[in-house]
C-alpha cells in the first residue's frame, strides 16, 4: 500500500489541468507540461485536486501508483515555482561561462568543453565556479546537470571536479611516508 500514493495532488489556483487521450497536461504561470498516462493506474480530476489510484490490486499496478502520484505532483510544481539545481566546480583553472545558449567549460582538458544547452532550459553563472540550471521539467534539468557533472567528476583525494551543491565528497587520505 503506497503512502504517497493515497494522498491527491492538489491543483494549486492558476494551474489548469486536463487529461485526455491517455495524456495529463498543465499548464501554469511558469509554462505547459504534458505527461503520458499509466494503463496500471486511474486518475481523477476532482475539485481541486488529482487522486491517483490503481486500477487493481496487482504487483505491478501498486509499484505504480507512487510513482505516477510523484510524477503529477512534479508537473504541478514545475509550472507554478520551476525546479533547479547548482552545481559548484573546484580545482586549479577549472570554470565555467555561460554564453546565451552554450555553456563553455574549461575543465584541465587541451580543449574547451562546449554544451548546448536543451530547450526550455536556464543556464546562469553567476561567478566562474558555479553553474545554476533551471527549468519547468524536473527530468531535463536533472539530467543536463548529470551531464555536466560527467566531464570532471569530483576525486576522493583533494576533491577537485564538478559536484551538486551540498554534496559530501568522501575524502580519502593520501600516499604516507
């Protein structure tokens, strides 16, 4: 019995929602997310809100019920406050520059890193060391900072690379003498 699942997902006032041909869409001040539906599980517009529930009492509909539940709250929270993640980057000459839509890294490499940044996407750095993303889609922002993260990923002995802000880094000691 999922705990997260029984709660409904409560449409917030100047968010509309819409489900439709095997689609849930919302649409919000911050903009308009679309989700595909579950054939394990059953939603209902109700006043004011969203209930999930599962169509029976399988293994395979209960172990979809949170997880379609969560996915509808984060479409609810994408198009009224938007999700965003920080990552901060350390070491010697390692920085990091947001150019419109491309984001220049220089990570110790013999070349500069350039990655386009994906539509519906915000990309700010506000000094050489840190990165901010931000966007409606809680999906596509976690997964462009992953792919950041990728190209300098931080080592356990000084803690030089890229992590999220707020990351522990376990820190090992080094060679003794």
């Amino acid at each position: 019995m999922s705990r997260i699942g029984k709660k409904p997902v409560a449409i917030p006032s100047g968010v509309e929602a819409k489900i439709d041909n095997g689609t849930l869409s919302m649409k919000g001040p911050k903009g308009t997310l679309t989700m595909g539906l579950s054939d394990l599980v059953e939603y209902k517009l109700e006043d004011g809100s969203i209930a999930v529930n599962p169509v029976n009492d399988t293994k395979p509909a209960r172990s979809h019920w949170g997880m379609q539940r969560t996915l509808v709250s984060n479409l609810v929270e994408g198009v009224t406050e938007g999700f965003s993640k920080t990552l901060q980057i350390s070491g010697v000459g390692y920085r990091a520059q947001a150019q419109g839509k491309k984001l220049k890294l220089q990570l110790g490499y013999s070349h500069d890193v350039d990655l386009d940044v994906p539509e519906g996407l915000k990309v700010e750095t506000p000094d050489q060391t840190t990165v901010i993303i931000s966007g409606i889609d809680k999906q596509s922002v976690g997964q462009f900072a992953a792919e950041i993260r990728r190209w300098r990923k931080p080592e356990p002995y000084k803690g030089k690379g890229i992590k999220y802000q707020g990351e522990y880094i376990f820190r090992k000691e080094g060679k003794k003498k």
